[in-house]
C-alpha cells in the first residue's frame, strides 16, 4: 500500500508545483454587486478580488446571507456585478456560459424529464456538433461515473436527495467545462451521503487530470478542508468582503480518515473556526 | 391496496345514489306543492323513454330527434371552443412569458372577460351574417378566457430554478419552450380547458336559443314553445349530465398530463 502511496503523492506535489505556474482560471476584479430592493439599494459583496488558478479547487465559506453564493453568481454570470468584472478562461463573463457548469443549491433537475433526459438536453444544447450517438454516449458514461445507469428511466420525483445531486453533478460533467462552480451541492444532504459525494466529486476531478477549475459554496467547514486547496473565508454581509483566504496544504489523496489526525488539519480547522466564530463556547 | 380501491369506488358509487336519491326527493317535492305544474320525475321519465326510443329521427328542419340536436350541439361547441383554445394558448403563452405583454393585454382580459354572451351574438350576426358563425362566434370568445388565463398563469409562474437550468445549459429558445415552458404550464393549461369547456356548454343553451334551427339550446326553446314542461326537464338533465361528462373527460386529462403526480 504504502509503495502505491508514494508515487501519486509525488506526483502531487509536482502537481501543486505546477500550480503555481499554471493559467489563471477566474479572475475576480474589484467586483461589487447591489442588488435593488424596496428599501432602497442593497450591497451584496464589496470590492471583491480574487484569482483562482486553472485545477484548483476553491471554497467560499461564510455564515447566511454572507454573500458567498452571490459572488459565485458572479463567475457563472447569473449575476452581473455592479462595479468590477470577472473574467473566466480569459473571456469576460457577460452571461452564463457552458464552459462553466453550475451544480445548483437544489439540484435544479427538470421534474418532468427522466434522468437521462434531464443529462441528455444539456449535452444536446451545449455540444451541438456531435452526433446523436456521440450525446448518447457521453450521457451514458456520465451516468455510470455516477453510478445511476440503473435509474436512468426514473423521474427526479423518485430519487433520493442524493441521488438526484449526483445527476445534477453528472449533468455539470457531462457538458465538460473547464469550470465547475458547485453551490451548497451537499448542504441538503444527511452526513454519511455527504461523505461518499465528497469522494465521488474526488474521483471525477481525477480522472480529468485534475484540469477542472471547481469553485465550491459551502458552510461546512470539515467539507471546505477536505476537499478544497483553499478555503475563501467571508465577513458577514451586506458589503460583505474577504476575510481571510486560508491555504489547506495537505497532500492529495486524501483520506478522510486519516485526514483528522493531521496536525496541518486541525492547525487549519481551528483557524477557520476562529474566523467564523467569535464565540466558541458558552463562556466567552 | 386493490381491494381497497374497490371499496373506494363502491362508496363513491353508493354516495352518487344517495344524492340522486336527494334530487329526485326535492324534485318531486316541488311538483307536488306546484301541483304538478311543474312536471315530478315519473312523468318527465316517460318523456325521456318516448324521446330516447328514436334519438336520431329527421322529420324536416322543426323535427329531429333528441340524438341530433345533442350532437349538432356538441359539435357547435366543440368548434368554439377548439378556435377559442387556438387564440388562447398562444396568447397566453405570449402574456405569461413576457411583462410587457401581460401589462399590455391584461387590461383587455379583464375588460372583456365578463361580458355576457348574448351581447356578443350581434356583433356574431353582423360579422358572420349567419346565425350558425355566430353560435360558434360567441361560444369562442366567451370560452377561451379561463385557458388564456390560465395559460398566462402557468407560465408566469415557472420556479427560477427551471428558468436558470436554461440559462446554465444555454437552451435555445425552441428548446425552452418545448423542454421548460411547455411541459411546466401543460398542467395548468388543462386547467384552464376544463374550465373552458365547462362555459362553453353553458354558452350553447343561449346562442341556440337566439340562432334557432337544431340543437339542445332550441330544443329547450322549441319545447316551451310546444309546452313541454316534461321535455324542458329531460332537456336539462341531459345538459347537465353531459356537462358533468366533459368535465371527467378534462379531468382524466388532467391526471395524464401531470407530472407532479407522478
């Protein structure tokens, strides 16, 4: 086991090396974004910048309301900022694009369209150029990576919560973007399916090279750090701001469980609960 | 779980006698207080057996059977209703998808929404110069608000979740309206058509009252003409039975076309 180790943490940090050389992915260039409300104008995010380079994978964590999931609108262009821009592939985001698939918080699948379906009409709107059988094709290996070939018939109406997250983490695939921008993707979901989904986005991030840019919402600090090369952490809205961007330098693969025991884990866990919370037991 | 619906379909059955059982009691109340002025089920029964033994007989234009005056009932109202459905959906459609349209052509709905069949059927005359387009005229324009309505409803209604599927995957426009928009308000079409159809066949009474020649509307006419008290009644329960058949037929539509259900 420990010879199988070895090379692939090796090859890892030759990876994180690399990183530092690599293509930007996201640039987030002063971005401000108010939105207009009864009262009056409401500030969302303020004067926000950030730079995530092509294969990281990033989390934005932060309480409620904080503005997190509005600024990772701003990368798939559902939301136009204010002041700013953001630039993806080096195209400035004017509107969403399918070179940045979306996980939505809830799941967004189509009710009245079968598993296969729901996959099938983004692949048919996305890669136009390709054959019938080709879509097929890549609807039906997307499916199996997510192990749902089983349920391709079924509506969504009869999934489980998990289940319809990994179609809806299947449809972001299948299209083949370079970014993927995931929103609270596991925030519905029970523990232990949470756990499993961790390593199965794990596993579908491997097997592209680890070439996808992934760009995570999360309030779960043990998810942020498991999966994520660095965790954005945000102030609280309105004009909210980054706080802190923490870097997580644990080797990959990581392994859930032997993770916990890693004193560079739980140096980063306590940081970001410091940061989150400023009152950490009944006492303070 | 089988047995079970059985049962439940017996219930329902029983519960459908107990009121027919009720309407009859009360119906023959009323004939009697009215001293049979108004004509008690027994007699309106013999009525109906003497009409329904020959539906379909033709004796000149004045004289046909109860059958034919059904049918060029049903098929006056089916067209008015199809061409009223025709106008609405798309309209509908159109002003569920967009606030400038449904701001523009909301004010309009309302306005002639209500108006009452009978003070379309001059304009009818005057458009068609025959009594029939005129039936079909009115039976259209009456009909088709609950479906553009509804249409519009439905549409503006569709959850931003599905709208940003589109968005994300970059849907064309065709595809939009085939995959999200269509298949979301298909529902609350139906809707809509069920209550269509419901004032459509309450127009046909009216528009053949006042165009005359066949159908159920002029029967009722005729037989108070004739005074038929007992033909009138049969009259009005085929009108509603009928009505309560179209409105199932809507209904089991309904249950296919739902995906919520499924």
């Amino acid at each position: 086991m420990k010879n199988i180790d070895k090379p692939i943490q090796f090859a890892d940090s030759a990876n994180d090396f690399h990183k530092l050389t690599r293509n930007t992915s996201i640039l987030i260039n002063d971005v401000t974004v108010s939105f207009k409300g009864k009262k009056g104008e409401f500030t969302a995010i303020k004067d926000i910048n950030l730079e995530i380079k092509k294969g990281e994978i990033v989390s934005l964590i932060g309480h409620s309301g904080c503005g997190k999931s509005t600024l990772m609108n701003t990368i798939s262009g559902m939301v136009s900022p204010s002041k700013g821009e953001v630039i993806a592939n080096e195209n400035l985001v004017k509107g969403p694009g399918p070179d940045r698939g979306i996980v939505f918080q809830n799941y967004s699948l189509l009710p009245w369209l079968s598993v296969y379906k729901n996959i099938f009409e983004a692949v048919d709107s996305v890669l136009k150029d390709k054959t019938k059988a080709e879509k097929h094709d890549i609807v039906e290996n997307n499916l199996s990576m997510v192990n749902l070939m089983p349920h391709k018939d079924k509506l969504p109406g009869q999934l489980s919560g998990g289940m319809k997250q990994r179609v809806a983490i299947a449809r972001a695939f299948a299209i083949n973007p370079s970014i993927l921008l995931l929103d609270e993707p596991f925030g519905a979901l029970d523990a232990l399916t949470k756990g499993s989904m961790h390593i199965e986005l794990l596993k579908l991030w491997n097997l592209d090279n680890r070439n996808k840019t992934i760009v995570m919402v999360t309030h779960d600090i043990e998810e942020a750090i498991f999966l994520s090369d660095r965790v954005v952490v945000m102030n609280n809205g309105p004009e909210a701001t980054i706080r802190e961007i923490v870097d997580i330098n644990l080797p990959r693969p990581r392994n859930k469980k032997e993770i916990a025991h890693d004193p560079e884990y739980i140096r980063v866990h306590d940081r970001l609960l410091s940061l989150l919370f400023e009152k950490l037991s009944i006492e303070d | 779980m089988k047995s079970l619906s059985i049962k439940n379909t017996a219930v329902s059955a029983l519960y459908f006698i107990a009121s027919m059982a009720i309407l009859t009691g009360l119906w023959t109340l009323i004939s009697i207080i009215t001293k049979n002025e108004i004509p008690g089920p027994l007699s309106t029964w013999t009525i109906f057996k003497e009409l329904a033994s020959e539906p379909f007989y033709d004796r000149g234009p004045n004289d046909k059977g109860i059958g034919n005056q059904l049918f060029s009932s049903l098929s006056r109202v089916f067209s008015g209703f199809g061409l009223g459905s025709i106008i609405a959906i798309p309209m509908g459609l159109l002003m569920g998808s967009s606030k400038i349209g449904m701001r523009l052509l909301n004010p309009i709905v309302q306005i002639l929404r209500p108006v009452s069949p009978l003070a379309w059927f001059p304009l009818g005359l005057l458009a068609f110069k025959a009594a029939e387009g005129a039936t079909v005229f009115i039976i259209a324009i009456t009909s088709l608000w609950p479906t553009l309505i509804n249409t519009a409803f439905g549409v503006a209604s569709i959850p931003q979740d599905h709208k940003n599927v589109g968005k994300a995957f970059g849907f064309s426009k065709w595809k939009y309206v085939v995959k999200i928009m269509l298949p979301y308000s298909i529902p609350h079409i139906i809707t809509g058509l069920r209550l269509s159809i419901g004032v459509a066949w309450m127009v046909i009474v009216a528009g053949e009252m006042l165009s005359g020649g066949v159908g159920i509307g002029f029967f009722v006419w005729d037989s108070w003409n004739g005074l038929s008290l007992e033909r009138i009644l049969v009259a009005i329960l085929i009108i509603g039975t009928v009505g309560l058949l179209l409105d199932k037929c809507f209904n089991a539509l309904q249950t296919v076309f739902s995906w919520e259900s499924k």
